[in-house]
C-alpha cells in the first residue's frame, strides 16, 4: 500500500513525528524486556572476537556511525575507524584479521556504501549492516543483519532512519562491551533502562515543536548559519547544518565546539546565527566559554540544552530550545528532534520544496 501523509503537510514532518514510535519498535527487536539485556537479532554472533571497527556511510547514516564510534570506543574499548564511503577504497584502508566492517544505510542500495561492502568482504572482513530496508543489496551480503524498523522513508532528508540507526548502534555497542567483558550485567541493565526512556524523551522534544517553528523565522533570513557540539553531540551537529542546508538552501556548516577558534570564529558577525547543541553535563562549562566567544564578536546563538543548561547560560541568547534532561546516552537521539524541526520549519519559511529538495536524491545508486 502507499504510504500516505494523513494530517501531515509533509512525509518529512510525518516521519520526524513517528520518530517515538519507530525508535521503541526497534528497540523491542534488541532488547529482551524480561531480563533487560541487549538481544541481537537474526545471528548468533561472537562478537568478543572483535579486534577494530571499520565502520563506512554517507550523508546522515555517516553520522549516525560517527556517533557510534563515540560509543563502541568508550563503553567496549574497541578501537573505530570511520571514512565517508566514496573516499573508503581510494585510500588503501589497512583491514586487520579479525576486524568488523560495519555500514550503515537507510536505502541498502547507495553505491558508494555497497562498492566499500564488497571491498571488505573480498578483505576477509566480518560484514555487520545497519540497514533499514531488508530486502536491499546490503542486507543480503550482510554477515550480521541489524535491521532497523524505520519503516518506509519517503522525505528526502533521512530523520527516522537516523534515530533508529542511532538506537540500533547504542544496543551493539552494550553488547559489545557485554561481549568483551568491559560492562557486566548490572551496568548493561542500567544502559537498556536507559535506552528504554528515549521513546518518552523523543516525544518530550517533539512538544517543542509550536516554539521550534516560532522561532525559524529568526533563522530564515541568515545566509550562513553555524553549529556547534562536543563529544557524541558533535556529530549531531554536523547533522543539523546538513539538514538544515539540504531543504532550506542555507549555507551551514557544524563544527567541535572547541575548534570554532581555528576558523569559523572569523565568519562571526551579528548576521551569522550559532545553534549550540550542549546538554548540561562535565563539559558544559567548556562550551559556555565557546558561547562566550561567539558573543565577543556580536553573534547571536540559538543554545539547545536542559533545563539546567538553560538557567546556567540561556541568558542573552537570540532563542533557547528546551530538551528533557536525559542520559547522555540517549541525547544524541533526542538532539536530533530540534535540529530536525528547525530545518523543517525554516524550510517552510522559505517556501522550499521539504519533501524533494532540488538537486538530491533520496537513494544514490551512481559513484
Ligand atoms: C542521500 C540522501 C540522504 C542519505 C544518504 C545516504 O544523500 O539524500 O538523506 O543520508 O543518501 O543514504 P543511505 O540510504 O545509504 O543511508
């Protein structure tokens, strides 16, 4: 059957909107309720084998891995290396024995991806794929399947694909450290509980949606627009300047919080707005001083943050976006609510074409 918009003005809108829904019925698929542990689906694989993580994407599943690789390296110790799929084979990667070679996509079906599966697997590499369509080239030369359950995405701009990605990279990245003996039982309960309260905390974001779309008229009118984010929220941010110039034809660019100083600080003027994605937590403090910067130089900042984030640097900021204050595990998927609505509705401000923005195409099956 067509997949229909309902009451949504746009697929996109819709499936940012499904996002709770999706994200928990991915979930149920790796997580056994009765004992709180992560369950992989499908095969029974050792994984405590492991030795390096190659992991190859592009576009929005390139940052979900780069998220990833923040968790494999903390929570398992297992070494990540991390490449853009169209740049993976041209350098010679060096392919360790006993390595995993992980590829995330929504499609299954982007060339690029597909091209640098088949290199590895010709390498002898172990072939994990995080795919959301089961049925795609991807998944069928996959040695360990980890399906997410997205369901169809038609809006151009991946949004559901990504949390579920996202939810699907959190449960093996607890396994893996189950499997090589860095998290014990109770610690992987406590990261399943967690991971279990992201459905709640995604439509606790998604509340803020009527503010979100309030405020991107303070967005449309810029003509470059920066963002900024630390640890696993950087990648996040790369994300938010790559929805956000996908529908809305703005230019943006993410950056690490802490190298806004080797460049972009010279682009800050009072017409360049600076999205701030930092749940409070240990480096908070860090990125109120980038914050302080950016102000220095005229810049107006939209800070996304907690509640607690908020009362300690929401003062002087153009626009501050509320987010429930979550584990930070679970934030990179609950971030990811506010950039997408913001893009959205910019876009819409703009009049743009949300669904079928010009020049891209929703699955890349040429090199
Ligand atoms: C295209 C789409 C993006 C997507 C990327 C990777 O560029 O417009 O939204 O993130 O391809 O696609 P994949 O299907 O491999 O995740």
């Amino acid at each position: 059957a067509a997949v229909e918009k309902g009451n949504y003005r746009h697929f996109m809108q819709k499936e940012i909107f499904e996002q709770p829904t999706v994200v928990a019925q991915t979930l149920a698929s790796y997580i056994h309720r009765a004992d709180n542990a992560v369950a992989l689906p499908q095969v029974d694989f050792d994984l405590s084998t492991v030795k390096r993580i190659t992991i190859v994407a592009c576009g929005t599943s390139y940052y979900a891995g780069m998220v990833a690789k923040y968790w494999f390296e903390t929570f398992a110790r297992v070494p990540v290396d991390i490449d853009v799929a169209s740049e993976f084979r041209y350098r010679e990667p060096v392919l360790e024995e006993g390595g995993l070679a992980l590829f995330i996509s929504q499609s299954g079906e982007t060339a690029d991806t597909l091209a640098a599966l088949r290199h590895c697997k010709e390498e002898g590499q172990t072939i994990g794929v995080v795919v959301n369509v089961p049925t795609s080239s991807m998944a069928r030369e996959a040695d360990l399947l980890l399906p997410t359950h997205a369901g169809p995405e038609i809006g151009v701009a991946s949004t559901k694909a990504f949390t579920c990605q996202l939810a699907v990279l959190a449960a093996l990245a607890a396994h893996l450290a189950v499997r090589k003996g860095r998290m014990d039982r109770a610690e992987e309960q406590e990261v399943v509980r967690h991971l279990l309260e992201a459905p709640a905390a995604l439509n606790a974001a998604l509340d803020f949606d009527d503010d979100i779309a309030s405020m991107a008229h303070l967005i449309a009118p810029a003509r470059d627009v920066l963002y900024l984010g630390r640890g696993p929220d950087y990648p996040l941010a790369l994300e938010g300047a790559l929805k956000l110039k996908e529908i809305s034809y703005i230019h943006a660019e993410g950056y690490a919080s802490g190298e806004m100083k080797h460049g972009p600080i010279a682009l800050i003027d009072e017409s360049v707005p600076v999205i701030v994605l930092a749940p409070s937590g240990p480096l908070f403090e860090k990125t109120v001083s980038n914050m302080q910067e950016v102000r220095a130089r005229g810049g107006k900042i939209v800070l996304i943050s907690d509640e607690e984030g908020l009362a300690d640097a929401g003062e002087g900021c153009l626009a501050t976006i509320a987010m429930p204050k979550v584990h930070p595990l679970i934030a990179p998927l609950v971030y990811a609510v506010p950039v997408q609505l913001l893009a959205y509705h910019v876009a819409c401000a703009k009049g743009t074409d949300v669904d079928q923005p010009r020049n891209l195409a929703k699955s890349v099956t040429v090199e």
